[in-house]
C-alpha cells in the first residue's frame, strides 16, 4: 500500500482528518448507547436494571438530578445557544459521575405553545406533526454532540403521558 504524502512531503496516512474523528465519535457514541453509559439506575419499575443484585440501602450512591432547559422545537433546529449550556451540564453530570454518584441527566422538549399553534394556522400543518419532526431533527443534531443524557428519559410537554397531569 502507498503511503500517501502531503504537499509538503509528509506522510499523511496517520493524519487525524474529520473522517478519522467522525469514525471515532460514532464508535463511542455506538458503545455508550449500546452500554448504557449515561444511563441511570433504577431500583424498581420499567427502567430497573435487570437481574441487578439488591443494593442495600447504606451502599447507594449520592443522587443527583440534572436537568437541562426544555429546547422550545419550532425552529428548522437547534441554534449555537443551545448547546452551550447543554456542554456545560453534560460536563457537571460526568464530573459528578466520575465521583460515584448515581447521575440522572435528562432533556426535555416545551412543545406547547403559541408560536407551534400559529404555525400550524399558517401552514394548514396539524402542530403534532411539525413539533414531532422538530423534536426528531433537534435529537438527531444533540446525538452528534455526544451528551450524556438518559435517553430513556426524555420526555416533551406534548406527551399525554406528560400533559395530562399538567391540564388535571
């Protein structure tokens, strides 16, 4: 096999190039997910780990919840504001779980709204359906980030699981 060489005559086949970085990402973001790295554990219920042993009560860890701005979807996706405050929550939740604590780190959709109503006046476009392909576009754009975010756990104002204890 060549080696390829730069324009300046160096070896180029150990180069980190976006390719090689994207690779990179996707592989650990494939391991964390079919892991469960960020996942929380959960004691009792649908979310409880399977087969986990009984932990008694004096040997669970500190918990700590760490909830992220609920991203209003309306937009065509996310904006550079965004992940600036999700970087800096997803850096506290590690830290946090780098010293043991049990870390619940979630995110949240606020899908209810004037601005998806009027939309939906001005398209003919039911809001259910702009705010569920909004929703999808914004977790696809956060997935690349790499957070630490339960997704087991994310939930959006729009869910009647969510609203109905709200309208209640």
């Amino acid at each position: 096999m060549t080696n390829p060489r730069s324009e300046s005559g160096e070896s180029t086949s150990h180069r980190y190039t976006p390719e090689l970085a994207g690779d990179i990402e996707n592989r650990w973001q494939r391991y964390w997910r079919d892991n469960g790295t960020f996942n929380a554990p959960n004691p009792v219920g649908d979310l409880a780990d399977a087969g986990a042993p009984e932990t008694p009560a004096t040997d669970i860890p500190e918990k700590l919840f760490v909830q992220d701005m609920f991203p209003y979807p309306s937009g065509v996706g996310l904006h550079v504001g965004h992940p600036l405050g999700y970087i800096a929550t997803d850096v506290y939740a590690r830290f946090n779980r780098m010293l043991g604590r049990n870390v619940l780190h979630t995110l949240g959709y606020d899908a209810f709204g004037l601005p998806a109503e009027q939309y939906a006046v001005q398209t003919g476009t039911h809001p259910r359906t702009t705010t569920s392909a909004n929703i999808e576009n914004m977790e696809r754009q956060l997935g690349r980030l790499g957070l630490g975010h339960d997704r087991r756990r994310v939930i959006a104002t729009t869910d009647t699981d969510f609203y109905r204890w709200t309208q209640w």
